[in-house]
C-alpha cells in the first residue's frame, strides 16, 4: 500500500495535472475583482438597511448644567456686600427630552429608500457579472495554454523534418545531385522554423504566466493540462438568442437599475422645491438654586429643589425658496443624464448583438474548419500507410466528425 501511494504521488499524470474546470475553480477562489464587487455588495446592504432609518422620528436627551451670579450696588451704610459672589448666586440644572419626526420632505426619504434598494440589486448584478468574466479569463486562458503547447509541438516537429531534409540535402550534395542554392534554401526554411519554434516557446511562457495570474497560482514545471473534450452546443435562431441577451444578461440589467437610480436622482434633486413639514415634541425638566424668574421676585430671594417643568409640541413648516429654484435646475440636470443613460444602454444592447452574430457566425466557421481539418488529418494518416482501398469507413466525417 505504501509503494501505491508514492507511485500515485509520483505520477506526473496524477500529482501535476490540471483540468479547466479546476482552474475555473481556482480563478474564482483568488479573483480580487470578486471579491471587490461582493464587498461592495455587502456596503449597499448595509446602505439599504441605512435608508429605512430615513422614516424614523429623531429621538434624544439633552443636559445642561450652569451657574450664574449677580452683584448688587450697596446702599451708603447698608451691611450688604459689593462682592457678587456674596450676594444673589444660583445653580441650574436642565434635562431636556424631545423627539422630531418628519410628515413631509419633498418625497426624498421615499427616492432615498428606493434608490438604496435599486443600488444593491445593481451591485448584485455586477458580482454576478464579475462571476461570469472570471469564468470565461480562466478558461480563455487555459484555452490559450493549449494552444500554445500545440502550436510548439508543431513547430518541433516541424524543425525536426527540416533538419532531417538538411542531412538529406547535404548528402545529395556531396552527390552531386543538389546545388548549393539548394541547401542553402532548405537551411533558411530550417532558420525560420527555428524562429518559430523559439517564439512558440515565447508565446507558451506568456500563455503559462497569464493563467497563473488569473488562478494565482504558480504552475510547476511538470505540470500537466488536461485537454478539454471538445462538446457540440444547440444554436438557437437569432431572435431567441437575443431575447436571451436582453432578459439574462447582467451587464444591461446593472444598467437598468442605474438607469432606476437616475430617475429617483431626480425626485431627490427636487426635493427642496417642496416645503419641508415636521411635528415636534419636547419635555424640559429643571433643577436648581436661585430665581428663573428674576422680574417676579425680589433680589436675593432664592429657593431649592424641582423648580420648574415644560412640555411642548408643534408643527413647523419651512420653505427655502431659493434652493427651492436651484432644485429645479438640478433636476433639469438629473433628467439630461438619465437620457444620456438610456442612450449608453441602447448603443450598448446594439454592441452585444453585433457581438451576438459575430459569435454565430465564427462558431460555424469554426465547425466548417474542425470538419476540415478533420478530413486532412484522415487522409494524411491513411496515405502515411500507404493504405490503396477502401476506407475504414464509407464516410470519414461519420467517424470522426464531434457533431
């Protein structure tokens, strides 16, 4: 058991593989711009749970403590004192308890509450479209480390026929049977393909080191990636792959909640061409020595203990009229930019379906070329054989065609 074990752990198959749904998995673990877009998922909850405290009354206590004093001019002969402190002094103390809720405001504590709520299903959509490219960098990326190990296995073999031609080349020379102009044309051929096999090499490191950026992840030496199983898709027609755009895709509707949002930028722009009403209500309770009341009572008279109380309540209303004007040029300001959004929104829908009939038609391209390539690969195998009769199979496309 202990000899299986460290034959799995050394098989360079096994330890040091990788699938593109591994990587996938890896990319979406590490992306910062994830993690990014639900932090700021989690700042516009909090914004929204914030927002309803907009129609909560304003509650709170206030206390107060002075002292104060009050100097008399003495009679010719009197016994009183000049010093003010020796004559009519008093300590108060005050507590004051009130609460204030808003009637009316210009409907912005109802766009304030809105737009918090149309933030966060925005910011929403952004996380899951953050989701999505994250997906699709990783896979591109792994898709484009593929490629570039193909490409650089080609590009061997295809200077490892060319020196092969050279050896030949240069035999027949010798023979007589090539001019140098000969050899020297297969060495330019073998030049070239040294060069690319060199940038081959180039564009696999470049590959490797964007897939480590996307996976955050170093990819060891002998890492192996697993080739991806080549899959057919349904197409749709176009009309219901558009209406699948428009009604998914989380780009336009992060859009559409910004578009939301603007218009309740507006109501909040005009909020101060309305009054603003609101009911009051407050309670003050004083302590304290000494006279409140100084017109009602004589110098020096003081008393102690709980003097005096107040409650009262009242509707107030106020009016500003000249932010009342300056509002009206705000929300003038407000409507243009939610018609410039729209318009972002309608070039933007107008990119995705041009996008939308570029990827249909390279998809089909793409199959019209794998079908091709299929049928070379086919016939290039069975004439290195030097097979002369029927084929394996009456159609190669049946055999080896992935749709």
């Amino acid at each position: 058991m202990r000899f299986l074990f460290l034959v799995i752990f050394l098989s360079p198959t096994l330890a040091f593989s990788m699938t593109v749904n591994e990587a996938v998995a890896l990319a979406l673990q590490s992306s910062n711009l994830l993690k990014e877009e639900q932090m700021l998922l989690e700042a516009r909850a909090i914004e929204n749970n914030l927002s309803g405290l907009l129609f909560a009354p304003s509650i709170g206590v206030n206390a107060s403590t002075n002292f104060s004093w009050t100097g008399y001019d003495a009679p010719a002969g009197s016994t009183i004192s000049s010093n003010p402190f020796d004559n009519d002094d008093n300590m108060q103390v005050a507590l004051t308890g009130y609460a204030k809720l808003n009637l009316f405001n210009g409907f912005y504590d109802y766009a304030t509450f809105g737009m918090a709520g149309t933030n966060y299903d925005a910011q929403d959509y952004n996380v899951k479209v953050a989701f999505h490219d994250t997906i699709y960098n990783a896979r591109t990326a792994f898709i484009d480390v593929l490629k570039a190990e193909d490409n650089l296995m080609i590009s061997k073999d295809n200077l490892k026929l060319l020196k092969s031609q050279l050896d030949q080349a240069l035999i027949n020379f010798e023979n007589g049977l090539f001019s140098r102009k000969d050899v020297l044309q297969v060495e330019s051929f073998l030049a070239t393909a040294e060069l690319e096999r060199i940038t081959a090499e180039s564009n696999l490191n470049i590959a490797i080191l964007k897939l480590e950026n996307t996976i955050d992840r170093k990819i060891t030496k002998d890492e192996v990636f697993i080739d991806i199983i080549f899959k057919p898709i349904k197409l749709y027609n176009f009309d219901t792959f558009k209406d699948l755009v428009f009604t998914r895709n989380s780009s336009i509707k992060s859009l559409e909640k910004n578009l939301e949002t603007s218009a309740k930028q507006q109501t909040i722009a005009r909020k101060s061409i309305y009054p603003v009403v609101d009911l009051s209500v407050q309670y003050n309770k004083y302590w304290g020595e000494g006279d409140f009341n100084t017109s009602s009572q004589a110098p020096g008279q003081s008393f102690t203990g709980g003097i005096d109380s107040r409650f009262t309540t009242g509707l107030t209303a106020s009016w500003d009229i000249i932010q009342g004007s300056a509002s009206i040029l705000q929300a003038k300001s407000k409507v243009k930019e939610t018609m410039a959004l729209s318009y972002s929104i309608a070039d933007i829908k107008n990119s995705l379906i041009l996008d939308l009939q570029s990827s249909i038609e390279n998809y089909n391209m793409s199959i019209a070329s794998f079908k091709q390539a299929t049928l070379n690969v086919y016939y290039t195998e069975e004439n290195s054989l030097n097979e002369v009769g029927p084929l394996t199979s009456p159609d190669p496309l049946t055999r080896l065609d992935p749709l």
